[in-house]
C-alpha cells in the first residue's frame, strides 16, 4: 500500500528509465513554479524506495524540478515498497495519455473561477500561468454562437482572427447565418440554427473565411483618429476596447462610421495646424490639387513656402497628408465622366457547391482517362497530334524557353526514351499512339486546382476522345448533397420531374427515379465545354478587334492632342491589359530653354477615358 510522505525534492532520485528524455525547457519549469507556488502541488509525485532508504521517483520528475526552483524544503510524495512491472507503463502513460483542455472548456472554468469563486483576472493570469491577452481571447467565446464553439471544440473552428469578427456581430446574426447555411441539412422540424457539424461532414463544410465576410462589421480605431476626447464627446464617439488589438497600440474602436467620420472632418476644419490647407478630394477619394498649389516629390527638395494639406480619407476615414508648393498658376482639371452607380447584385448560391466541383473534376478525370486508354489501338495521329497540341495549352504545363518544354511527368520521360532511344525516332505507329496517350494520361486532368488542374484544354480533350461515354453515374447522396437548393431544383426540373418542399426531398426523388440508371448532370459532362470555349473565342476575338481599332486611331491623332475618339473602348479594353506606353524623351539639364515635353499619346487617352482620377503634370 502506498504511503503519503513529506520530503525534501533534493532527495529524490531521477527514474534511469525515465521515459522523457528530452529536458523540459527552463520557461517551462520556471512557469510550473510559479503555478505550484500559487496553488499548490496538486498531484504529489509517485516514488518507490530502494534498499538503500533513498526515493527513486516513478512519475514526476517535472515536479520535482519545478518544487526545487520554487523553493519548497518539503513536497508530498506517495511511496510504494515493492518494484512493479508496471512502472515503466505507468511512467510512459501518464505523460502520452494526457490531453488539454479545448479552448471552451478553459472559457467555462475560467468563467466560473470569475463569477462564482470570485477571481480576478490577475490571480487567474498567476495561478493559470497565462497572459492577460490569452485570457481576454477566452473571454471573447462567450459571443459565439454555441454551434460554432462546438466547431472549436471538434478542431474544426474559426481561427483567432475570425473569432474576433464573428463576436463583433450579435449571437443572432450568427445563429441566422448558421440556419441558412444548414437549412438542407437536418431533418424535418430541425431547427437548422443548432446544426452541429459531425464526422460525416466534409473538411471543408463550412468555409469560414466567407462566414465571416457575411458577418464582418467594419471598426474605426482611435489610433487613426486626430481628433481628441472633447471632440469625440462632441460627436457621439463612444469607443469600445478591443481585446486581441496589440499591445503597444491603441486598440479601441468604434463602429459608428458617421460619428466617426464628423469627428475627423471637425478636426480638418476647425483643429488642424495653423498655416495648413484643407484639400479637396476627388471621385475615389484622391487629393485635388489646390488653387496655385502644386504636388511636391521627393526629388523636390524643400522649401520655405512649402505647405501640408490634410484631407480624409472616404473609404479608410484616416486623415491624410501631403506637401503643396504654392506656384500661383491656375488649376487645370478635365471634367470628371459621371458614372452610373448601380447597387451590386444580391450574392445566390451557387448551383453546385465548391465541394461538388471538385468531386465532378475528380470524376471527368478518371473518365477522360479511361477514354484515352481505350483509344490504345485505333487512336487517329491527327487526334493525337491536336490533343498533344490541347496539353501545350493546358493550365498544368509550363513552357521554359521557347524550344523545349519541362516535363513534369514519368509518363513523358518514358514517352522521350521509347521514341529516341538513340536520338533518332522509331515510326512505330503503335509505339508512338501508345505513348502519346500515356503521356496525355498522365498530366492531363479535371481536377479544380489553381497549380494543378489542366482547365479548359482538358475539358476540350474529353470531347476529343469521347469521354462522356466513360463518364460514371453520378447520382449519390453524397454528391448531390452539395447542390443548393435552387441548384436540385434545377436538376430535377431537368430530369423531368416536379419540384418539392425541401432540397431533401428533391435529392430523394431524384435518387428513386434514377434507381440503378446512368445519370450526369449537364454541368458535370463534357459536351458543355464546346459551348464555354466557343464563348471566350469570340470575347478574345472581340477585345483584339477592339485594341486593334483603338490603336489605330490613337496612331492617326495629331502628336499634341488632347482628345480621345472612343474613350469607353479604350477602358473596355484596359480593363483586360493595355498596350506598350512609350517612354518619355529624357531631357539633359544642360539646355537653359524651358523643354516643350511631349505627352505620350497613350496618357492622353488614358487621361481622357478617367476622368478626374488621372491628372498629367508636366515638370
């Protein structure tokens, strides 16, 4: 039987078959110090005694380090008499098998230890070994949605930066965004708001980054504000700490924009220094130039005469800043194009969820490889010539140089080796075709992958090889679960069926008119390629038209012009990346003659089409 003893931790002796071999690190003890001092030895140490009278420790090394460094003559102990072969177990288990507390569980005791054992926040910092921020972050659980915290329990939670947005929002934001999210994925009479995620979710189910988006409420911080106390009083500026902001910074907030920004533009007119300006802003929040001032560059060198202009920001509400020389030349600004604002669209789910795009790239790639692999024997060289061409183009195949490629795949080098084995090709028709298409096999893909997926070349090549005939069923639940509800309504619409109540209901309906049939969607096959390729043929074709036409009327203007033919075409075809500007004549500074600089034409138009936004200065 054991026995309890108080002795000195410098008497013990370390276990030599102590299962932890690597040494704590000296913070690490130094902080379990600390924590014994505050609270105690909670779990005194398990020894046994040897012949000699002296204690070999079983398990708690770590506290016997920590007791010597904090000090203490005496600790409890439990002693056993007699070895057991158990110990090297018990020593190993009890430092594998212990496990951390989740993060709500630490926010629930801490919670208690506050409200119902009366801690302060200090003692708890001491006590727990934790930092004032890591305790504030705990604190902020509290403001989220009890399905969410069940999410960061599972490992599959927000990280700290979306915590922090989704407690700006209310607990009932949060509970109707999680209810629309789920809405097709509980049972009849479920309240979807209380959904929690389960094994059988995918990884990726909730992607959070977009929650968040949905949820996001824009904050203003003090330490962007010019104005002081009094004028925050003065307009309603009520500021709010922000728990995870950094140490060293200002981090309250507000979320009152209007307040905000009549702080700010109060401070411009009425606080800002004596013998500085007030500048005007434009469209999209640019500075104006004042009259008889100009902008002053770093190249400048300062003057005497130099003056600071402060404006606000409308999109960051900051003031900024900047040097204006005072030249007495009248200001010169084109008429500003007035442009229509229309509200954005109202953001719809997709059809087919992110999940379900990536298992239809999954399946048309195995289907597009079997359609090669069957065109083994028969397959035409001027196929095989095209689809060769389609993989030069595809979206997982990069071209270094202009007279080789670099292959990426096994298949490739194979493919090189076979045909060339001594630098000459061997006219094997079968040898070539075989390879031709093991090489296409093995790179080509549907996959949804920025780095990896082969794209629309891919797609193409499917319809080259009859890959819609290897293409599977694709009526699963699984599947058909990342359909929105408007998207299965669609499908079975297209199926011909009649809509029902629920995307549940329709999923099942669809399955039992399938039965054990062959069914792809539309999206999923690869005929509907043919319609998208053609499409962005023609918007190329009409772009290149576009630019062609353009350039041509820009080359046929006069060199000193300042009108522009068509300036909507020219930002059209901007927007898709413009032509080469030609470089500016760099002038000597040796001429004493003021030089009569030349603006590019291309600037002009440029100028032209932006309105307000582009102003040309001539130095």
């Amino acid at each position: 039987m054991d026995e309890l003893r108080l002795v000195d931790p410098n008497s013990l002796v370390d276990n030599p078959d102590n299962p932890r071999k690597a040494e704590s690190s000296q913070d690490s003890i130094r902080r379990f110090a600390a924590n014994i001092l505050q609270v105690g030895l909670i779990h005194p140490p398990k020894v046994r005694e040897l012949e000699d009278g002296r204690l070999m420790i079983i398990a708690g090394h770590r506290r016997k380090r920590a007791s010597i460094y904090a000090g203490l003559s005496q600790i409890p102990v439990h002693v056993t008499r007699e070895e057991s072969k158990h110990e090297a177990l018990a020593a190993a288990s009890e430092n594998m098998i212990r496990e951390g507390m989740s993060e709500p569980d630490q926010w629930r005791a801490v919670t208690r230890m506050r409200e119902e054992l009366g801690y302060t926040d200090q003692q708890l910092c001491m006590a727990l070994m934790i930092t004032p921020a890591y305790l504030r972050g705990l604190t902020l659980l509290a403001k989220l949605h009890p399905p969410i915290l069940h999410a960061i329990e599972i490992g599959r939670g927000p990280d700290l930066r979306e915590r922090r947005t989704l407690a700006l929002s209310s607990l009932e934001d949060q509970a109707a965004a999680w209810a629309e999210m789920f809405a097709e994925s509980v049972e009849d009479g479920e309240d979807p708001a209380g959904y929690r995620l389960n094994a059988k979710d995918p990884d990726d189910t909730v992607n959070w980054r977009d929650f968040t988006w949905h949820l996001q409420q824009d904050e203003w911080y003090a330490r962007d504000a010019r104005f002081d106390d009094a004028l925050a009083q003065k307009h309603g500026v009520v500021w709010t700490e922000d728990l995870f902001g950094q140490g060293a910074d200002d981090n309250r907030y507000v979320t009152d924009a209007s307040a905000f920004r009549a702080a700010q533009e109060d401070w411009i007119a009425e606080h800002r220094p004596d013998g500085t300006l007030v500048v005007e802003t434009g469209e999209y929040g640019s500075p104006l130039r004042p009259e008889g001032y100009n902008f002053v560059t770093r190249w400048m060198g300062e003057q005497e005469t130099d003056v600071i202009g402060y404006w606000l920001n409308p999109n960051t509400l900051k003031i900024e800043e900047r040097t204006f020389r005072y030249t007495g030349e009248e200001t010169v600004r084109s008429e500003p194009r007035v442009v229509e604002q229309t509200p954005p669209p109202k953001k719809e789910r997709a059809d087919i969820s992110g999940t379900g795009l990536k298992m239809i790239g999954s399946v048309r790639t195995l289907a597009l490889k079997k359609a090669l692999q069957a065109k083994s024997d028969d397959a035409d060289p001027w196929d095989l010539v095209a689809g060769l061409l389609l993989a030069l183009n595809a979206n997982n195949v990069h071209i270094y140089g202009c007279e080789s490629s670099s292959p990426q795949e096994n298949a490739v080098k194979t493919a090189m080796e076979a045909l060339f084995p001594e630098g000459e090709l061997v006219r094997d028709e079968a040898l070539i075709r075989r390879h031709a298409l093991e090489s296409l096999g093995g790179f080509m893909n549907c996959e949804v992958s920025m780095h990896s997926g082969s794209g629309m070349a891919a797609e193409l090549l499917g319809c080259l090889f009859g890959a819609d005939a290897h293409m599977p069923s694709m009526a699963d639940e699984d599947f058909l679960k990342t359909y929105s509800k408007p998207g299965i309504t669609k499908a079975v619409q297209a199926h011909g069926l009649a809509p029902l109540n629920t995307g549940k209901e329709m999923r099942a309906a669809l399955l039992n008119a399938v039965g054990d049939g062959h069914w792809v969607p539309e999206a999923a096959g690869f005929a509907q390629a043919t319609g998208v390729w053609t499409e962005e043929v023609r918007t190329r074709q009409a772009r290149r038209a576009k630019w062609a036409a353009l350039k041509d009327d820009l080359e046929a203007e006069d060199e000193n012009g300042l009108e522009c033919g068509d300036a909507e075409d020219l930002e059209d075809v901007m927007d898709e990346g413009g032509g080469e500007a030609r470089e500016p004549d760099v002038m000597d500074d040796e001429p004493t003659e003021k030089p009569d600089l030349v603006v590019p034409q291309e600037l002009v138009a440029m100028q032209a089409a932006m309105g307000g936004r582009l102003e040309i200065l001539r130095v």
